[in-house]
C-alpha cells in the first residue's frame, strides 16, 4: 500500500526484531515497520496487553485504544508540515502474548487520510 516510487530498504535485523523501512527518496515522507517476536514485549507482567508500552517517548499529540491490542497515535514529526501516524499492535494466540508489531507512517499532514489507509491495510495482515 506504499505510494509507487518509495524505496524498500533492507530489513535491520535486531534480535528478537526486524525492521523493514519504505521511504519517499523526495520528501521526509516514510514508514516504518517493526515486527517483535519478544513473546512478553507489549505486555504487562502478568501477560495482559498493553500496546502503549510502544508508545514513542517524546511528540506524542494523542493516542487512541482500538481495542486492548491495538493502539492507534499520532506524533508531531521534525519536518515542517508532515505528521506521523501510527499503530501497535499487541499480537497474541489466543490471550498469550506473542510479540509486538508497529507502524509509524510519516506524510504531509493534507495526506492523513492515505496515511489512515495504509495503517489500516496492516491491521487486515
């Protein structure tokens, strides 16, 4: 669901994780996808969801519950007139956890609604 002409970079291998980067090589437009295979990561303790642990630290503009494994934000972005959107996801079998899996989505703010169905293409995966 990447717009044609952004670039598929290599996944960054890092340990229990990948990330896989697609970015527009004319603009600071991007996404980033991370997988977590951590099966714990994402949770709480005692093994309930909690996906605002992958919250971004710092920017964060506001965050929406979708349901107790999913999360879905917004974060001010460093480029002037671009918002990142995004989305965890607590992956689980069943009720036990079983890694992590986020979305963030960097494009001019006009462009939110592409940025909303290109999240929402990943929440069908």
């Amino acid at each position: 669901m990447v717009p044609v002409g952004w670039v598929e970079h290599d996944e960054i291998p890092g340990g229990s994780s990948d990330t896989i980067t697609f970015s527009d090589p004319t603009s600071p437009a991007r996404l980033i996808v991370t997988i977590n295979a951590c099966a714990l990561c994402g949770s709480t303790p005692s093994g309930q969801p909690e996906p605002s642990l992958y919250l971004p630290k710092t920017g964060i503009i506001e965050s929406q519950a979708l349901d107790p494994y999913r999360l879905a934000y917004q974060q001010s972005s460093t480029s002037s007139g671009y918002l990142t959107n995004g989305l965890i996801v607590d992956l689980h079998i069943g009720t036990t956890p079983n890694g992590t899996t986020t979305a963030a989505i960097t494009l001019p703010v006009t462009q939110h609604s592409l940025a909303t169905t290109i999240l929402n293409s990943l929440i069908a995966m």
